[in-house]
C-alpha cells in the first residue's frame, strides 16, 4: 500500500518563505503610482491662485479637482452654480491662465459634488 504524504500544516508551524509572491500592498503602491502625477506642484499652485483669485461665495462651493491633459475639472456644490459658472468659465480660464504664466488650461468642465 502505498502512503499518502500530508499536506496539512500543523497549526503551530510557520509558514514558509514564499519569495515569488508579493505583498498586495506593493502591488497597489505600484498601481497608484503610475496613476499620480509624479509632481503634482502645478495642482497645488492651481488649488492656491483658485482660493486667492476667486470669489469667497463661489470658492467655498466649488474647488478645483484635477488638471488633465489641459482640462481643469471643477467640483461644484450645486447645478445652480454650475450654470453660473459656465457663463464665467472663459474668465476664470483667462484669470487663471495668466496667474500661472501661461496658457496651461484649455478648458473648464463642472461636477456636482
């Protein structure tokens, strides 16, 4: 008769090493990493001209949310807004264009939030 190897670990051993696997939070480090921009200083220097330039009624309802290839998304707190918004979008580009030094943003699109 042949025998059966076991292959049920005795609870108080340590599993073994296993050096071809990875942590999964390596793996989402990685993942996240390549979504990021590596130098988000540009979105910063956005966050801050918003809260210096814009209105206090309208920069307490709605922030800047991303910068992407050129479009500056916005968050807004309410569909009345938005419609404000959109009638001053060319503005608030050209305002924000020139505080940054160049034109870096060309175009606004709005969320609600």
């Amino acid at each position: 008769m042949k025998e059966i190897p076991v292959i049920l670990m005795n609870m108080n051993q340590k599993r073994p090493s296993q050096p071809n696997f990875t942590h999964i939070k390596d793996l989402i480090d990685q993942i996240i990493g390549n979504c990021r921009i590596c130098d988000n200083s540009e979105f910063i220097e956005i966050q801050r001209i918003w809260a210096d330039k814009i209105r206090a009624d309208i920069a307490e309802n709605a922030h800047p949310a991303a910068l992407k290839n050129g479009i500056l998304y916005i968050h807004v707190k309410s569909p009345t807004l938005i419609h404000q918004l959109r009638f001053m979008s060319e503005g608030i580009k050209t305002l924000m264009n020139n505080a940054l030094g160049d034109d870096r943003i060309s175009g606004i699109k709005f969320k609600i939030k």
